[in-house]
C-alpha cells in the first residue's frame, strides 16, 4: 500500500516541470506580474499560457 501525503489532493496535479530560457527583459516582466499579483513565478507563466491560448481560441 502507497503511502498517503497530508493534505488536499490537486485536481490536475502539477507533474512535469519545462525548462527554458529567456533574456533580461523578459525576466524583468516576469518578475514585475510576480510582484504585482503577489504569485509564483510558474503561476505567471501558467496564466500567459492560458491567456494566449483562450485569445487563440477567439480566432
């Protein structure tokens, strides 16, 4: 038997990790909604994602 982690269980667990690179001054925007929306840099990223793919989908 498996044994079980404390605490709620993610809907969509977060599972595979992307590694990339980015020059200066997108860092700097990253850092930048980082600090305004008080999340994660990954949070960050996850939202453009989603924000980009729903204005795709408008097309």
């Amino acid at each position: 038997m498996a044994r079980k982690k404390p605490g709620p269980h993610p809907e969509k667990p977060l599972d595979t990790q992307i590694k990339t690179r980015a020059d200066k001054e997108t860092m700097e925007k990253i850092e930048y909604c980082m600090a305004k929306l008080n999340i994660t840099r990954s949070e960050v990223l996850r939202r453009g994602v989603h924000s980009l793919y729903e204005s795709l989908q408008e097309k």
